[in-house]
C-alpha cells in the first residue's frame, strides 16, 4: 500500500438503505427492517463484552424513524428498554428522516412526517438533530424548512447518480441550506450509500458499483485485503488531487451487498484489523451523523451558504403510474379539507387521520416497483408488488373519503332516501374567500322527472334564483352553479320548479351561422342584447375575457386576454396550448434495458422519435349560462384518441381544460408531454409551487441542480407586474422546462443566455430500466385551470388561486 501525503480517517457510516418493495415485497421488507434493529441491538451489546471484542466500536444508524416506528409496534418491553440504552449509549443513532421520499409529498404531511422522530426522542432526552437520505437525488425546497422546524441541524446527502447527479458540482463536500425562513442546515453531499462496500470495508461484500477499476467484483472477493488498500488509497489520492481540504472523508457502508440489508458486525472487525495495519497512515473509525457532523463544525474550513430548491431527479417515477398519482393527489388534497372542516377532530378520530396519512406516505415513498419490472414485466412479484405499490393510493383515498362522509354527515349530509328535500349545502373550507362552482346532482332520471316542467336554484338566504346550468352525466343529472363565499362560509340552496317561462328560441339575423349549423365565420355584427355571451365557431371561442383561436394541424395558437388585448401565448414555442408530444425511443433487436440504462440524464435515446399531434376536428358540447364547451380532436402516434375539453366561463377570466387520452400499451421506453406555451413576457417570471415555498425554476434553486423538470404542488404562474396567469395542475405534477432534444444536460448555472425557454406538462413516462411500470397503456383524464388577471400579479394569490380550483368547493344534499 502506497504512503499518502498525509495522515487520513475515514469516517464510516453502517445503516440499511431502505426501499419499501424495490428487493421484496412490501410486508416483507418491513419484517426486514424490524429485525435489522434487533441484530443491531444484539450486535451493539456483544461489542461490550469479551463475547466480541472485535466489534468494539460498532455503530448502527437507522436510516428512517418508519422502520423505528414498525419496530416499537412489534417490540416488547424488554426489547424496547435495551433499544432505548442503546441510544443513551450512542451505540445507534436516529435519523430524523422517516423515509426517502419523492416530492409528490405536500408540505403540511411532510412536516408532520419530519416531526416524527423527533416527538419519539424527547420524552427520552434525547435530541435527533441529524438526518440522512439515500438515493434519492434532491428535495423540495420545504423539506428543509420542515428539518428545521423539527430541530434537525444536519443532512447527509447520499445521492445515487444513476439517472441523476449531486448539487454544487461536487460530492464529498459540505454547505449550508438555507431555508425560506432563513435557517441553517449543514449538509454533507457525500457518495452513493455503498461507497464503503466499493472500498472494501465490508469483507462479506464488496463491489464495483461507484468504483470501476482492473478488478471487477460483486461478491466476496478472492484476495479481500488487496482490494481494499488498492481502492482505499485511491481514492484518498484522488480527493488529494482534487484539492479536497479535509484529511477525513465519510463513506457508507452496507452489511450485505443489497438494499434493505441487515447490519454486520464483521465491518467493524475490519476496521479493527486494518487500523491494526494501516492505522498509522489511514485510521478508518465507524460513526454515527451526529459525531461526524459536530467534528465537521469544529474545521477551520469555511463551508459556503446556498440557498432555494434542490429539485429531485428521482421524482419522475410518478408519471409512470400516472392514473394512482392522480388518485393520490386528489386524497392528499381531500386530507387538507377533512382537517380544515374538522380541525379538532370531532367527526374523524386522530388515529383515522393518521392511517390516511401513512398510505399516502407509503405511495409518495421513492420505490417504485419490483427491480425487473422492465425486463419481467409478467413476473409475479412485479405484479405483485406494483398492486401493493398503488394499494396505497387507493387505500389513502378510501380512508379519505370515507372520514370527509363523516364530517359531511355531521353537518347534515342527508344519503339517499325517498322524498328528499332538494336542499344543498356548499361549504368553503378555506380562510380566505372563494369564487367557484358548485355542483349538486338529481338522481337519474326519476329525481328529474320533478322538473319536467323546468327550475330554478335559489340561493336560501336572499330568496333570490341565480343562474345554473344542467349537464346530463354518468351520475345523473349535474346541476351547477356559481358560488361566492367568504372564508369558512356555507350556504344553502334550493332547486325548485321554474317560477318562470324559458326564453323562448328562434333564429338570429347577425349570427353567421349557415344552415347545415357549420359557425367558420367570426360574426361582423356586434352580439345583440341577452344574446349568449359565449360564442363557438369551427375555429375558436370567445367570450367576454378571452378569444381562444385554433388551426388545423396547429391546433390552438392564440389565446387573448380581451380586458388587456394581451396574447397569452408565446408564438415562438414549437407546438400549441395543450397539444400532445409524443416519443418513443426502440433499442436495438428488442433490447428493452440497456436501451433504458444507457439514456442517462436525458430520459431518451439519440435515437428518439418525435411526433406532436395535429387538430382534426371541432365539436360543441354545451353552450349555458354559466360557461360553454367546446371539444378538440387531434391525432397523434402512440394514442388511438387524444382530444381536449374546453370549459370557458361567460363571467370570469377562466378556461378549464381536461386532457383525454388513450395511450396504446408498447413495451419500448416512452415519454408523453402537455404543451404549456404561455408568455413571460413583460417582466413576467414563472413560479412552481414547491411542497412548502414557491420557487422561480431556474433561479431560486441551490447551484448544479436539475433545471430540465419539477415536481409540484397545486399548480404553477407566470406572473408580472400588472396582472399573471396561475394555471392549476391537480393531476400532473411534472414540469418539464428543459429541452426536449437529446443533447447535453444543463443544470442550474450552465443556461446559455440567448437559451429559450419552454414548458410542458410531463405526463407519462416509463423511460427507467428497473422498477418503473413497463407499460403506459390506458385511459387518461388530465386537468388543468387557467386563470388571469390583474389580482394574479401576485405569487401568493395564484398558488391561493390553485388551491381553491384544484380542492373545489364542498357540496352536499342536506336536511
């Protein structure tokens, strides 16, 4: 072994990466982990005495309180007791993580989720003031926040560069995270979670992962020890080079060559042994986070301050099981309505609550699917594990739903019985004030048939009748209505015969509408009085706020706002509002995985086919009082029906939009994106909501992090001085701004000046070689909400103004 230039230590972290399904089933995994605390314990206690003295030394760190928490629901008392003295000793450490997670998870069940360890540690007097995450390749801007407010001082980062990369440009390398209020949170970004096991700490595993030298290894290595101190005083001579300003580095290490894998005592007798050898060059020393990071603040080393979001890599797994996200959006969202109309938890029990929680919690975990969910797509734990993997999801809105009936229920829901009163309730659960619509439904035909002769809805407490509009749905009939309510209010209405005639129709003599009922011509003549306020021609629609146009091929090209005559679309964009992108890129003979594994950052091969869809054809689907309908057919490869809903609203500076789909199912690695080409102009910025702060993509972001996509929250603005544009997306949380082109990544501090910019919903992708679903195919509904204007000019009020659209108002048949 060749002499550094200076003495080193290397600091070694043992803990069990967990994936919750990636190497077993779910269940299974859980028993894993719950047992890992138990060899811990045991490991820990036999290190003390002359049973093992050569694991003197040996420290264990649960990576993520959730197995802690399984843990102590299996444990007795006894085990629970030599659990808690071995955290008083230091023996084992918490980690204020609770599990590695992507950034579907909205901010109020994250910051509970953080708050976890800590809340078990204090009655103990103890303090988790470290954390750790592995794998996963960033997070949202929040996630800091909530670590802070839970009392965590330190992260350590172990990201996995596989489809991703590490921040700042470097690993092996601390700074501080600032967080939107302002707080510190020192982070190592260390290597990836088995760097140890890659320098041969482990003696029972070793391998060549991170490390690709002359001696390839996946397993117990022939000659262990020269593997070690060739591969250890490598690497320390590389950091040298690399000007790196410690004389210690941190690694982790695994005590069987898996994820989920049990802790190992014989690490700790290697490091005896090689300290034995070489611990007068190179003193290898086993570590908890809070010990590494406390000597960390005592260097004489000036550690930089970055502050905004650290986008995830890792977070695009979402898409490839785009139908339960959508499901797990809308039980996320209906979570925050159940707590905000039962904060002290009269109708739903705490413990309710908390279940729904965990389910969501469960489906936003990072892991995906079974690790051959590519190349054995029929396997029977893929299916196995990707039914469990979406149960979540379902489970969550079950739970959900089945706690807001019971809030509901509390506040006069009446179910369905004969003879019913046609009274309705809408609630607005917000504290602050909201203009939306608010649906009631006629059962069938047999609760219609009490209007044959037609109603009215009147609002209870002015007597007055307001304007509704009828839809004939799945459900029955769908009556809707527009309701404004202030903060926490309710109202009450009342469907009842019509007390008045129906305007009777006829023809008009300036509508340019021909005889075979085919508008192609704008009208010349302005609108006659009480005429419809929204008007559908074969090649747009117009109302008081806003004229959409659309070509064929094109599809829709402009979209004014009619208040300011300001075109809302940017006409340098390659492809319309909401037109569908298509790719698909094939391997070579079949080849489904090296295809996928050789994409790297780019999500695609160089090889990609491209294809946009083209507008076929126009149909009107309803013209009311309230708002009209107009649907957009297109043709794209790779669907057998895409098309788009617009809603326009006669009285409001609003379009809603739904995205139908039928993807066709094929095995290759596919992307589907939504153009969003809308302007930002004017000193006009673009903001995502980020689970806990909103953020500029491209400019509030920590230096080297992704720039090509997000994950967000309830939607997304452009807003500029005067007015913005907020549009709410419940379903889809992927943005992609970067290119689409194949080409070279750029991260944040690499954009090109004269770089245009794009945006596109990313909706459906199955790109990854391991654990993503193999196939995308299936039907799709997709929502979008486009609100502008001038009380948008405010970062604050668009993502108000999402939340609201997304969540709805909450409407019930009552007493």
């Amino acid at each position: 072994m060749q002499n550094g230039t200076k003495k080193w230590k290397i600091y070694v972290v043992h803990h069990s990466h967990t994936d919750i399904g990636y190497t077993e089933r779910q269940e299974k995994i859980e028993q894993y982990h719950v047992d890992f605390i138990r060899q811990a314990i045991d490991i820990c206690e036999a290190s003390h005495t002359a049973e093992h003295p050569e694991w003197k030394g040996f420290k264990w760190t649960c990576e993520t309180f959730w197995a802690v928490e399984k843990f102590l629901e299996e444990a007795d008392e006894d085990e629970k007791e030599r659990f808690v003295q071995a955290l008083r000793r230091g023996d084992i450490e918490l980690s204020g993580t609770y599990l590695n997670m992507t950034e579907l998870i909205g901010y109020e069940l994250l910051a509970e989720m953080v708050a976890k360890a800590g809340k078990f540690a204090e009655p103990l007097g103890l303090r988790v003031r470290s954390a750790m995450t592995a794998d996963i390749n960033g997070y949202s801007w929040g996630y800091a926040q909530a670590m802070a407010d839970a009392g965590i001082e330190h992260l350590l980062s172990c990201i996995h560069t596989h489809h991703g990369m590490f921040a700042i440009g470097r690993k092996q390398f601390p700074f501080y995270w600032e967080t939107p209020k302002g707080n510190r949170l020192l982070v190592w970004s260390g290597e990836h979670y088995m760097m140890g096991n890659d320098l041969g700490i482990n003696p029972d595993g070793t391998l060549s992962y991170t490390v690709r030298d002359e001696t390839p290894i996946w397993g117990i290595a022939e000659d262990h020890w020269k593997i070690a101190e060739t591969r250890i005083t490598r690497y320390l001579a590389q950091l040298e080079k690399e000007n790196y300003p410690y004389d210690f580095a941190l690694v982790n290490v695994m005590g069987l060559l898996r994820d989920n894998a049990a802790p190992n005592g014989r690490v700790m007798s290697f490091i005896q042994e090689w300290n034995a050898k070489h611990g007068d060059k190179i003193e290898i020393e086993m570590t908890t986070l809070n010990r590494y990071f406390d000597m960390l603040k005592q260097q004489d080393v000036e550690i930089p301050v970055y502050r905004g979001d650290w986008p995830d890599w890792w977070s695009d797994g979402v898409a490839s099981t785009a139908m339960h996200t959508q499901i797990f959006r809308n039980a996320q969202r209906a979570l925050s309505v159940v707590k905000r109309l039962d904060p002290d938890n009269r109708s739903v029990k705490t413990e309710e609550m908390d279940e729904a929680g965990k389910q969501l919690i469960m489906y936003a975990e990072h892991t995906w699917g079974y690790h051959s969910s590519i190349s054995e797509p029929w396997h029977p734990m893929v299916q196995e594990l990707g039914v469990r993997k979406e149960a979540y999801a379902a489970n969550a809105s079950r739970l959900v739903q089945r706690s807001l009936d019971k809030v509901l229920r509390d506040r006069g829901d009446v179910l369905l019985r004969a003879n019913r009163d046609f009274t309705y309730k809408v609630v607005n659960s917000f504290d602050y004030e909201v203009e939306d619509l608010a649906f009631f439904y006629l059962e069938e035909q047999w609760e219609a048939d009490y209007f044959r002769n037609g109603m009215e809805v009147v609002d209870e407490q002015t007597g007055e009748a307001v304007p509704h509009q009828q839809e004939k749905v799945s459900r029955g009939y769908q009556i809707a209505i527009m309701a404004k309510l202030g903060a926490r209010e309710e109202k009450r209405y009342v469907i009842r015969g019509a007390s008045a005639q129906a305007a009777a129709r006829t023809t008009s003599s300036t509508r340019l509408i021909g005889a075979d009922r085919i508008h192609d011509i704008r009208d010349f003549l302005p609108l006659a009085k009480n005429e419809d306020q929204v008007i559908m021609t074969e090649n747009g629609i117009e109302s008081p706020y806003v004229r959409i146009d659309w070509q064929k091929g094109a599809g829709i090209v402009s979209w004014v706002d009619k208040r300011t005559g300001k075109e809302l679309i940017d006409p340098n964009q390659a492809h319309g509002a909401f037109t569908p992108v298509y790719e698909v890129t094939e391997g070579d003979h079949g080849d489904q995985m090296t295809v996928r594994r050789i994409m790297g950052r780019n999500r695609k091969g160089m090889n990609v086919q491209r294809f946009a869809g083209t507008l076929s054809g126009v149909k009107s689907i309803t013209n009311g009082p309230l708002y009209a309908i107009a649907e957009l057919l297109y043709e794209v490869e790779g669907m057998s029906h895409y098309s788009l809903f617009l809603k326009v609203y006669k009285n409001q500076p609003r379009t809603d939009v739904s995205v139908r789909m039928h993807k066709t199912s094929v095995w290759e690695p596919e992307n589907v994106y939504v153009s969003l080409p809308f302007v930002r102009e004017d000193g006009g910025e673009l903001w995502f909501e980020k689970a806990g702060a909103p953020v500029r993509p491209g400019v509030d972001q920590i230096p080297g992090t992704l720039t090509d996509f997000y994950c967000i929250q309830e939607g997304l603005a452009v807003v500029g001085p005067s007015s913005g544009l907020a549009i709410a997306t419940p379903d889809t949380p992927l943005m992609q701004t970067g290119p689409l082109e194949f080409g070279e990544r750029r991260v944040h501090g690499q954009a090109k000046d004269d770089e245009s910019s794009s945006l596109y919903a990313w909706v459906l992708t199955n790109y990854w070689e391991t654990n993503f679903k193999a196939t995308l195919g299936g039907f799709y509904e997709f929502r979008y909400t486009l609100q502008w204007g001038e009380g948008l000019s405010k970062v604050e009020n668009a993502v108000r103004a999402n939340h609201s659209v997304n969540a709805g108002t909450v409407s019930f048949r009552s007493i």
